[in-house]
C-alpha cells in the first residue's frame, strides 16, 4: 500500500509539471521565444584581471561575477547530479535565463589527474533524462556542458573541491589525501590549465575548496591547513602560491582565486602541534571562522604571484547558522533588526577575516560559497534568513568589489537546500521532478545579480547575450572597440586532445547529498547488527555539531546477484531524525522505517546506493539495525 501511495504521488505531481501552467512574476519568468543561439563566441576574448579592488575585462571595463555553485564532478556520479531528474542542457538554459554569468563546478583531483593520463572515468548514467548523453565517459560530458555554458553566455570557475571523487570528500582538511600527493594536485593543475588556455569558457580556478583543520577531537597542525611563510607540507599558503604561479606560467590569462583556511593563530605564531580550540575553557589561543573563510594570514603573509599580481582574487566562504551555529549568531543578533544585524556580522566576523582584503585595497573578494535553508520547520530557520538578508544587502553594497557565488544549484544539500526543489516552486523546461525556487532566488539571489537599469542580465561574454532575458558585454558597454594595455597574452596553440571513449560498463545511480562543512567531523559510528542472510552491508558517515548532525548511510550489495525493494529499520531510541533526502521515513511504533525511492530501490550485484537524514542532539556511535530484502 505504501508503495502504490508514493508511485501515485509521483505520477501526480509529473502530471502537474507537464499539464498545469505555472504563475511567473516579471523576475522569475522565462522567455516564451527560443532565443538564436547561432551567435557564437570568440574563444579568447573574454579573459578578465584585476584592477586595485574590481576585476575588469581586457577593455579595462568593470564586471561583475554573480553566480552559483553546481556540483557533481566532485562526486562518485562525475556528473551534474540533477541530470537524474531533469533534460540537462534545458537546465542550463534555464540557469541562464535566472541570470546567473558564472558557475562554479567542483571537481576532483583525481579525475583532473586521470583525464591528464588519458584515461576517462565512466560516469553514473542519466539517460533515462538526457539520451544524447548516453554512453558518454566524464571527459566528454564535461566538456559537452562546456559547450552548452558557453552557448547560453554562462562562464565557468573550476573549483578543486577534493581530492578524490567521493561525495563527502571535502571534509579531507588538506588538498592531499591517499594518493593524491602535492606533486599530484600540481600536476593536475597544469594540465588543466594546458588544455583549456585557448577557451574562455573556464575564466579561472579555485584552487582548493574550504582547507581547514583536521577533524577530530585534538586538531593536530601537522594534519591541518595553515597560513604562514614556512616550507611545511601542510602551508596553504606556499602550496596556493606554488601552484598558481605554475598555472600561470602556461596560462597567463587565467583568474587565480585563493581561498582562506579555517583558523589563525592570534600572535601569528603555529607553535604547538596540538591546537588549542577550546573557547568555552577560557584559553583559545586561534581565531576560527568557516571552513576557507579565514582570511587573516593575508595581512601578514599576501600571496606573492610576482607578475602575474593582477590575475589573484582572495576567496572567502560565509553561512548562516543552520549550517553552524557560530558565536556571532548567538546573543544579540537573535533579537537584532537586520540593520544591526548585518553590522554585527561585519564587526564579528567579516571585517576582520576577510572583508578588510577590499577596504585597504588589497585586492577584489570573491564570496566563492554563501547560501542557506529558505523553507522548513528548522528551529533556525528565522535567524538563517536574517543572516541571508545580511549578506544579501553587504554584497550590493559592495558591487564591483565583492562577486559571489550562491550555494548552490543543486536540490540535494542538505544544511543548505538549492535552487532546484521538489517542493514548491515554478516548473521549467525539461524538468521531471524538479521545480525552481522561487522564493529563494526572488528574496535573495535575484536582487544580487548584476542587471540593467531596465532589469536585463549582464553576462560575461562580448559577444553572446547572457540566455533568453540578457545582454552581452559588449551590449552594456556600446561595444568598445580599442583596448586599454592589459595583461591579455595571446596563449599558444595546444594540440588537441580528443580522447576515445574507454570502455567500461556504467554503474547504476547513486545519488547522494553533500552536506556543506561542520567544523567537526564524528568518527564513522560502528553500528551493531542484528544478524540476518542479507547480503546487504550498511557504512555510515557523520557530520555532527552541538546541537544536531547529519548522517549518510551507504548500503552495498555484496552477492552476485541484484536485489530490489531493501528496507533498513532503526530504533528511534537511537535517532530523532528531522529530515531525509534519497529515501522515505515512516514509523511504527519504537522502529523508524527507511525505504528506498523509485530509482534507488534496486542495488546491482557489488554496487552502493546512499541517502542520508539530518537530526537533532546527539548521536549514537553504535546503534543496532537491520536490513530487509
């Protein structure tokens, strides 16, 4: 009964994404006319550095960077993962209809490293959506969004998000991990670099995503990112700046953006090997903030990329306190009204850790992660959208000087939610489970973006307007045509890479979620089992906090043959659990019911699905359980 209840609900809400036609508002609304994309793009002419505290194109023009994260190639899916639910290149579109001239895209070192070697990683397949995508290796869907983003007038900020392609792999502290050494994560770089200097799709490069401090109980400096002129493996700095400079020497013309770590000593000095974090003992001896928000050692220890200066933009990261509820969203910032809401967030945060980069002159900020949890019944939720608004109006108070990059477009981040819901929202073009959400981007990423006077988006290329509902660069600036000296190099040409498809077969889905960084990280629990002849194996992975945590459950087949239809059963004396993405939850009596969805409820011989759940307290490091096939 249960089932025939979901299947019905999945059929009537299809229905209603096909059949009923959706409100739209002025902001909101999508072009009812196909727009001619035959305008196509000079590939070496959009190419962007920065001038004292803007980022300007080659005609020394200013722009502005607004945007939005989508991840995937991050993961074990080495895909966009809302292509499982949507035509994704109709999504594409529709992103730049919203107005959105940038795209950050996490990726993982070790697929840049494979692709550099010439081997190219299947990815999950999305053809039931996407069937010219059909039997198409990482390599070349990567490159085929390139192509799509570069049609519709979108650029892109390849991000290093981890180093291994695992769903969950950011909260690895260092940009090394396994086999990804130094020598490695260098290397991938400058192949990267290599191959796409002759293409300004890809304008620039995060270099790592969020380095931070290891995550158990003692913060151990070996095992974690600091900031400082030493020559330790573990300086970000020195690694941030190595790097750099060896992309630049085969690609000139790239955007460099260096993010922060998480802690600072407070007399500048790393000198113990065991951190002291420990605020509530009356000795903390670090600054913290965000994972990569903390941008202090830039005052004492600047990135040095000689020449090549004028390609270098720092890059914080900034949440609300669903994601983490840090010290500056407690007292009177739960009382205050947003005005002194947002001054609080300045002086107790922001200013200090990053903000003083572009008010001393140093250089033009990029918010390369910001964003939250608009919807739901989170105790939160009210201080969360006020940190929004916060952020929100210091962005457009900031234009020119501080871009940004709103996390994300995904549906599926947990502390965060995305742009693309299943609740409500209006339906777009090649949708099947997906809606946008309109309150989301109208209260918050909308007024952000960079527009015309008359409310036109503005894109980062000359030549192709940015989707239905923009102009180009050369549209808002009349089209200049003589340029002022800058630091454009004509690059070389790179022989062309066209990599043959490696046969492999394609494993099943398995869409999971990335929940954004909490400053500490559970050991993965050891759960009892209640013995049974399943051949179903359960791994867990948590993230927990003082007040709550989240948890993804990892469920492999390890027999020989498919099994359908699995049900997992807990004790609600283990668990409270608020929230559930990629499976449903349903209580009988003292046990909590897990069950898949429609295209997970199949696990193919020796393969993993995964789902998770977010609760409230504490959470057990051994639970029992058991698994029904």
């Amino acid at each position: 009964m249960k089932k025939q209840i979901l299947s019905f609900l999945l059929i009537t809400m299809l229905l209603a994404i096909f059949v009923l036609k959706p409100p739209v508002s002025n902001k909101t609304a999508v072009a009812d006319s196909i727009r001619d994309y035959t305008i196509t793009a000079d590939p070496n002419d959009d190419w962007l550095h920065v001038e004292g505290t803007n980022i300007v194109d080659k005609y020394g023009n200013k722009v502005w960077l607004t945007g939005a994260n989508w991840f995937g190639f991050n993961c074990r899916e080495r895909m966009f993962l809302d292509s499982y639910s949507c035509d994704i290149i109709a999504c594409i579109e529709t992103v730049a209809d919203k107005g959105i001239n940038v795209v950050r895209v996490p990726i993982a070192t070790d697929l840049l490293y494979a692709w550099s070697k010439g081997e190219y990683p299947p990815s999950t397949d999305t053809s039931y959506n996407n069937p010219n995508l059909a039997g198409l290796n990482s390599f070349e869907l990567f490159n085929l969004m390139l192509e799509n983003f570069k049609r519709v007038g979108i650029k892109v900020i390849l991000d290093v998000h981890s180093a291994e392609t695992d769903n969950m792999g950011h909260n690895a502290p260092l940009w090394v991990k396994g086999e990804i050494t130094e020598e490695i994560f260098k290397a991938a770089w400058v192949w990267v670099a290599d191959y796409y200097k002759n293409d300004d799709t890809i304008i620039g490069f995060d270099l790592k995503n969020e380095p931070h401090t290891n995550t158990g109980d003692l913060k151990i400096k070996s095992q974690s990112a600091i900031w400082d002129d030493s020559n330790l493996p573990n300086n970000w700095k020195r690694v941030a700046e190595e790097t750099a400079l060896m992309i630049l020497d085969v690609h000139p013309n790239a955007l460099i953006f260096v993010e922060g770590v998480e802690i600072y000593p407070k007399d500048g000095i790393w000198d113990d090997e065991t951190i002291n974090m420990s605020p509530w003992l009356g000795n903390n001896d670090y600054y913290g903030n965000w994972w990569g928000g903390n941008l202090r050692g830039v005052k004492d220890y600047p990135i040095d990329l000689g020449k090549h200066q004028k390609q270098l933009v720092y890059s914080p990261h900034d949440y609300g306190p669903i994601v983490f509820e840090q010290e500056w969203f407690k007292g009177e910032f739960i009382t205050a009204d947003d005005k002194r809401a947002k001054e609080i967030l300045y002086e107790k945060c922001w200013r200090d850790n990053w903000a003083y980069i572009m008010e001393e002159g140093i250089g033009p900020l990029f918010l390369g992660e910001w964003g939250g949890l608009t919807e739901g019944n989170h105790v939160l939720l009210d201080l969360n959208k006020k940190y929004l608004r916060s952020i929100r109006d210091y962005i457009l108070e900031n234009k020119y000087q501080l871009h940004h990059t709103f996390w994300c477009i995904n549906n599926d981040s947990a502390d965060t939610g995305g742009l693309l819901t299943r609740d409500e929202g209006t339906p777009f073009p090649g949708s099947r489970d997906y809606k946008w959400n309109d309150n989301k981007y109208d209260n918050y990423l909308y007024p952000t973006l960079w527009k015309t006077e008359d409310g036109k988006f503005i894109g980062l290329d000359h030549k192709v307007p940015l989707g239905r509902n923009g102009v180009s660069l050369n549209e808002y600036y009349n089209s200049p045509s003589t340029p002022t000296p800058s630091p454009f190099v004509t690059p070389s040409p790179t022989p062309s890479l066209t990599p043959s498809p490696t046969p492999s077969a394609t494993p099943s889905p398995t869409p999971s979620v990335t929940p954004r960084p909490t400053p500490s990280l559970t050991p993965t629990p050891t759960p009892t089992a209640t013995p049974s002849p399943t051949p179903l194996k359960l791994k867990t992975e948590v993230n927990a906090w003082n007040s709550g945590y989240t948890m993804t459950i990892y469920i492999t087949n390890t027999s020989s043959v498919d099994i359908k239809d699995w049900t997992l059963v807990l004790s609600d004396a283990d668990f409270t659990i608020e929230s559930i993405w990629n499976a449903s939850l349903t209580q009988e009596g003292n046990r909590l019911i897990i069950t898949p969805l429609n295209w997970n409820s199949s696990i193919a011989a020796g393969d993993t699905i995964s789902f998770g759940f977010q609760g409230s307290g504490s959470v057990n490091s051994d639970f029992e359980y058991y698994i029904v096939n």
